[in-house]
C-alpha cells in the first residue's frame, strides 16, 4: 500500500525567495507524524501546499497513491484530508454543536449558514447530522459545553472544538498546525489524549506541526525535522535529539 501521503521533489517559491526546496518525505498510514523545525523553515507552508490552500511551483503530492497536486481543499476534504482551522468569527455566535452540525456542508464548499439556516439540504438529514455531532460531543468529552456560544470557550476547548469538526465526515488523514500554542496544560492533555484514541480506535492518520516537545514526544513516531526547506533528519524524538547537527540546527539555536 501506498502512504497515506506521498510529498515528492517539492519545491515552493515567493518570489525569489525559496520557502520549500525540493523537499520529500513520507507519511505512512496509521501513524501520528511530527514535524518541527525552526520558525521559517517552511513547514506551514509544506502544509499549505498538502492542503491545497497553496500550489507548489514545483514537484507533486500523493494521497494514497493518488495525485492531488494542485487539488482544493474542499475536494479533498471529500476524500478525507482534512486540517484544523480556527473557528470563524461568524461561527462564534453558533454553539458548539451547531459548529459541528455545520460541518458537513460548509467544507464541501458551500455557503453554509444560507444552506443551515434556510433549511435544504441540511434539513433533510439533520437527525443523523446532530446524532453524529453528539457522538462527537460524547467522544471528546465536551458535554457540558455542548450548547455554549464557541466564542465563550477557552482556547483550549476551540481546539477541541477544531479537531471535534474534523470528526463529522469520514477523515483519512487530519493535519494540525501548532495546536498546542495558548492551551492550558489540562486541556492540552485531553487534546493529546483525544488524538491517540482517533488514531488507535478509529484510524486517523495524523500530521502534527508542533513547537511542543512534550506532545512530540508523546504523540508522534517518525518525527520529520525541517530546515531551511528541506528535510534535515527523520526518526523518533530522542534520535533526533540525540544528532549533533539536528541539535546544532534547531535545538542549540
Ligand atoms: P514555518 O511554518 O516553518 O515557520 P513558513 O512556511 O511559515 O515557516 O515560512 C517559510 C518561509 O517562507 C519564511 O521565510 C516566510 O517568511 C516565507 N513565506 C511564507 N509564506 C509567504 C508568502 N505568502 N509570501 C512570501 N514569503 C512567505
Ligand atoms: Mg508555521
């Protein structure tokens, strides 16, 4: 089988400015993934171009085998690549649960509160749509703000509520971009332990951005180190810490 993502000879510029320099790497399915590196180094914008938000200006991207070079997100968020993205600002005044019970529509490209809030489509299959947003709601432990404004909850819990909007469709593999910046050390435990019980119970692979080492170290294998964009180094957390250049380049810094 193929990994789930292939990125191959990828190569992103701004201008003359080289974000993304032939770069390739490799995300097997079922794994948890990190990647770190120092700020600038390109990893946001790898994810960018991952994500289809961005077109490489050279090189190609595989999802399962499949070419999605240059593909928009909203295609594949319909064939299970997904990333996280801060709630909106017209997505604060929703509940929690009207957040995940929008979910569906609006990420495969539509105007989503014309569609909710008018009825359609939506409406048809809203049973099944709250029934799965409640299952969402039960799984991450996050009853008690189901029917909060999302612009009341903590930052924390918005990246609950982040990754929860990643469970309403059937994702294959979620990418995550520093989710733990700003969450309290309680709430980022229950994230990270809400990752591994996607990853274990229901198969998400998952590709972690993340300036946090301790939620490196306990949620990802390989870890992929980026410089300068390029891959630097590929293996676990402590063999990485363990190479001299690798420590030179990022950690030492
Ligand atoms: P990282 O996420 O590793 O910190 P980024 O991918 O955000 O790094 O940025 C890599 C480099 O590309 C940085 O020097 C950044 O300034 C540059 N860059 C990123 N996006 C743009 C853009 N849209 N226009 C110009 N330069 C950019
Ligand atoms: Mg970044």
């Amino acid at each position: 089988m193929p990994p789930i993502i292939e990125v191959r000879h990828v190569t992103r510029r701004f201008g003359g400015f080289v974000a993304v320099n032939d770069c390739s790497l490799k995300v097997e399915r079922g794994s948890i993934t990190g990647l770190i590196g120092p700020n600038g180094a390109g990893k946001s914008t790898l994810f960018n171009m991952v994500a289809g938000n961005l077109s490489p200006s050279s090189g190609q991207i595989l999802l399962d085998g499949e070419d999605i070079t240059g593909v928009p997100p909203h295609k594949l968020f319909g064939k299970g690549l997904l990333r996280t993205f801060q709630i909106a600002h017209e997505f604060s005044r929703l509940t929690v649960r009207e957040n995940l019970m929008v979910v569906p529509e609006h990420q495969a490209g539509e105007s989503l509160l014309a569609t909710w809030v008018a009825g359609g489509r939506v409406r048809e299959n809203e049973r099944a749509v709250r029934e799965k947003a409640d299952e969402v709601i039960d799984f991450l432990k996050i009853g008690h703000v189901a029917d909060e404004l999302a612009g009341n909850l903590s930052g924390g819990q918005k990246k609950l509520l982040e990754l929860g909007r990643t469970m309403m469709t059937d994702a294959k593999v979620v990418l995550l971009d520093e989710i733990a910046a700003g969450v309290n050390r309680t709430l980022l435990n229950d994230l990270a332990g809400n990752i591994e019980r996607l990853n274990r119970e229901r198969g998400y692979t998952f590709f972690v951005i993340e300036h946090d080492m301790d939620l490196i170290g306990r949620l990802c294998d390989p870890v992929i180190v980026m410089a300068a964009g390029q891959v630097m180094m590929q293996g676990t957390l402590d063999e990485i810490q363990a190479n001299e250049a690798v420590v030179e380049a990022y950690f030492g810094g």
